[in-house]
C-alpha cells in the first residue's frame, strides 16, 4: 500500500511555492572593505563587554624547517628496485626432434588462423614445458 499524506497525518494543503515577482535591482550596492580586527581591539571589546581580558594567541607553526644540505636542486633521479628473477621453469622434460617440429608446425598454424593460445601451445610444446610426460604417481 502506498503511504498518502493523509494516512501519516499529514492534514494541511500543499501549498506550491511561488517566487515573488518583484523585479530585482540590478545596482551594486557599495560593500566595505572587510578588515582583520586588530590584536588591541580584541582586549579592549572583551574589557568592554565585562568578560576577561584575553591576549590574542599566535597560531602555532607546525611546519618543520628543511634541511639546507639535504635538498636537491635540479632534476632528481628516482632510485631503481631491484628486478625479480624469474622462476626457473618446473617439470621440464627433454623434447624430441619430433616434438620440435610438430611445435614449430603448431606455432605456425596458429599465427596464420589468429589464434594466440594455439601459437603459445606449440611454444610450449618446443620448449618441453608442455607437460607431456609428466611423472605420476605410482599404482600399487
């Protein structure tokens, strides 16, 4: 059921809002200047007024002076991380001539039809990590 007006109470008319059609005045108004208080007003409007007379605080600075040697002037060069080594490959078994050459025809094929995976296929298939022949655990 949909909640209606009525039925959470709510009893006086929707009034719509309608701006006032009053013509705005274009002139700008002259503003004054906006200025800082001063430090000795500040007191003397406390005094006035009957509270405390409290001295203005300077705002802490936070900042930490640079060290003069330390910083570099120009262009600085961004230190290099070292590169990982790669992980040497596992299970790798010693291809046959005949599987050197179905590879290089694999990788041929799938260069010419477009297909990445069937070119990667026979790469792998000449490089002996295609995992034919792997060992397998003994039946008993």
């Amino acid at each position: 059921m949909v909640a209606t007006r009525g039925s959470q109470g709510i009893t006086a008319p929707r009034i719509p809002f309608t701006p006032s059609v009053a013509p705005q005045s274009r002139v700008a108004t002259a503003k004054k200047p906006k200025t800082k208080k001063s430090a000795a007003a500040a007191p003397a409007a406390a005094s006035s007024s009957g509270g405390p007379a409290t001295a203005a605080k300077p705002k802490a600075n936070t900042s930490k002076p640079r060290a003069k040697d330390k910083t570099a002037a120009g262009r600085v060069a961004k230190p290099k991380a070292a590169k990982k080594k790669a992980p040497a490959t596992k299970n790798r078994r010693d291809p046959s001539l005949l599987d050197k050459v179905a590879g290089v025809a694999e990788k041929v094929v799938g260069a010419i039809e477009g297909k990445p995976g069937k070119k990667a296929a026979g790469t792998k298939k000449i490089k002996g990590t295609d995992g034919k022949g792997a060992k397998r655990a003994k039946k008993e």
